[in-house]
C-alpha cells in the first residue's frame, strides 16, 4: 500500500542474522544422586585438572567445602556469603564477570560449583512457606488453629521460582563451566494431586522441578553403580530413551573434555534473557532510586526513542516514576509508630518546602 502524500514511511526493520559457529559451548553440569555416592568428591577433584583456570566453590548448606580440599590437587576457592539469597545471587553475579574476563583473556575456563541445589531450592522453598504464613487469610486461620493446613498461592511460588531462575540464567549462561550438585533418591509416585500412588515409586531429584530441563548433561551417582548420563545436549554423546548411558571410571574432567569436547575454544550458549516488554528493568532501577531529582530525570527521558519502548511500556514506568515519588515525599513511620495521618503529611511537606527556601537563601 503507498501513503498518503506527506506521510513519512516507518522505518523498515532490518532482518538480523549470524552463521551457527558450531563450537561446543560450556556446559551446565547436573550431578545428583544419593548420600555418599561421590557427588561432592568427584566436583573437588575436578579442581585439581590443569585444564581449568579457577575453580569457585558455594557451599549452601552442606558443610563439605573446607573437608574436600584435603583431595590431592584440590585446588578451589570458598566463596563466603551471608546465607540470604541476595548475597547469593550477587556472589554468582561476582562470578559470571571473573568468568567473562578470563575468557576474554583467553584463560582456561572458570568454573561455579554449586553444592547443593537442593538448599537452595530448599531455602526458596521455606522462604515461600513462611510469606503464605503472612498473609491476612492464613494469619486469621492459624490464630484459630495453629496447626491448620494452610493454601500458599501461585504468586508465591511464582517469586520463588523467579528467584531461582535468575541463578539457573547466570550459570546457563557462565563463560565457564558449572556444576550443580543435588540430592536425587527414590520416593513414592504421586498424581497430580499430590497424593501417593500405591505399590509405585520413582525417582525424585530435591531442586525446583526443571532443573533437568535447564542442565545441559545430567548425571546420576548411586553408591552400588557407575554413574549413568541421563540427558545430554550432545552431537558427541547419545542416551536412548529410558536407557541411561553408565560411564565407567566417571571423572567430570573426561566427560567435559573428552566425551563432551569442550575446549578452550568453548563459549557460553548464546541466550539472550526472554522479557515479555522491556518494563522490568526500568523499574528495578525507579525501585533503587531515592533521589526526587533523578526520579524527576528518569521520567523525562522515558520516551527518547532510543529506549524502543512502547506508549503502554512508557505511561506504565512513568506512573511507578510517580508512585516511587510518592513515597519518597510520604515516607513510611518507624516501627510501632503506626501509618502517617494527614496532619503528619502536611507538616512533612511544609518542612520540605523550608528546607527547600532555606537552600535556596543559602546559594
């Protein structure tokens, strides 16, 4: 169709395109299995192989980090956090960028143990648990019966997994290789209601439930058996279908390096994170702001087109804008002291405006 005259042609949108490099790309190692089966000590002696720059260790709730290093050639730094899932992202955030340095400096691969996911599944979990305790339904309903059974709902469990899934991206993504240790035995089926199925088990790995699907090779120690492959996204290696592959004399180092190939030519997968807008970001940083002046100078530069933002995308950060504004000249009281009334409002603003004269006279 032509334009109207005088009407300008929106830019056409350029196709982008690349040539698949069909390098191998570092993997994200799941190894689970049973209490005693090798799971911790085959990752420490993993440390020790003169193929890998440094190794980085996170122990969650395990306790093993400082015993394994008595492992010939053990060679792997603890990293120290809190226990509070914001130290743990920002620690595995610390790590990502040592990882894309090294790579960019053509060092051997970095490498993230995780030991274990299952804590970290764990703490997520009582996490979810303890804010469905909060709320004002469950509040009332174990006033009543501090046992009663409680429903936790799906916006919970939605941020618990939000927050697991930001880590699971960073080592999906790690210019390096990583390692997530889990626990996995064998348990009762249930349906899909949660309710056990008689004279029928099966096995259960103890971390958020697409830990399998996210992990690039997945691996199960048991302590009478040689570990078994049980997924791979591998051209070199195959498992059939429900036919795991047993991997005698099991090392991570032969499996990443050999049967894998990786190399020092590995890269990262390239995957870029999947947003539905571009809003979050934005208003991540409106969250992290407490300045009214460069609130003031975020809201004006929201529509510069170079922000390829939308005009929903725009009135709605413009409005947290607003809202974070809002709250920075209505401050919440100090615990105890109960909601601001009106008159305290007033009295607030009133004192912000001399305060604002005062630095005016002074300049």
């Amino acid at each position: 169709m032509n334009a109207p005259a005088g009407t300008a042609m929106p830019p056409a949108v350029q196709l982008k395109t690349r040539k698949p490099t069909g390098i191998v790309p570092w993997p994200l190692l799941l190894i689970e299995g049973e209490e005693g089966a090798g799971k911790t000590y085959s990752a420490a002696q993993f440390s020790s192989s003169d193929r890998i720059g440094q190794m980085y260790w996170i122990d969650l709730d395990e306790g093993s980090a400082d015993e394994y290093a008595a492992i010939e050639g053990a060679n792997y730094l603890i990293i120290e956090h809190d226990g509070t899932y914001r130290d743990i992202l920002e620690q595995v955030e610390a790590v990502h960028a040592e990882a894309r340095r090294a790579a960019a400096a053509g060092e051997p691969p970095v490498v993230l143990t995780i030991d274990s996911g299952s804590a970290l599944w764990r703490m997520l979990t009582n996490w979810t648990y303890e804010r469905g305790r909060r709320t004002r339904k469950n509040r009332a309903l174990l006033q009543e019966d501090p046992d009663a059974a409680f429903d936790i709902g799906r916006n919970l469990w939605n941020d618990a997994t939000e927050r697991w899934n930001r880590i699971i991206y960073l080592l999906r993504t790690l210019p390096g290789i990583a390692i997530v240790l889990a626990r996995g035995k064998q348990v009762s089926a249930t349906d899909d209601n949660g309710q056990p199925i008689q004279n029928k088990s099966e096995w259960k790995v103890s971390a958020q439930k697409d830990l399998g699907f996210d992990s690039s090779c997945w691996v199960r120690m048991k302590r009478n058996t040689d570990p078994q492959v049980i997924k791979v996204r591998s051209l070199r290696m195959r498992v059939e279908r429900n036919k795991p592959l047993p991997l005698r004399d099991f090392t991570i180092e032969d499996l990443v390096f050999n049967k894998l190939g990786c190399s020092v030519e590995s890269q990262p997968r390239i995957m870029p994170a999947l947003v539905g807008d571009l809003v979050q970001p934005w208003l991540a940083r409106i969250a992290g702001l407490t300045d009214k002046k460069l609130l003031e100078a975020l809201w004006r530069a929201v529509p510069d087109p170079v922000n390829r933002l939308s005009h929903d995308e725009i009135l709605t950060i413009r409005a947290a804008a607003e809202q974070r504004a809002a709250e920075l000249d209505s401050p919440r009281r100090e615990m105890g002291e109960g909601p601001l009334s009106d008159a305290d409002k007033l009295r607030a603003a009133a004192q912000r405006k001399a305060d604002e004269q005062d630095a005016d006279a002074e300049q």
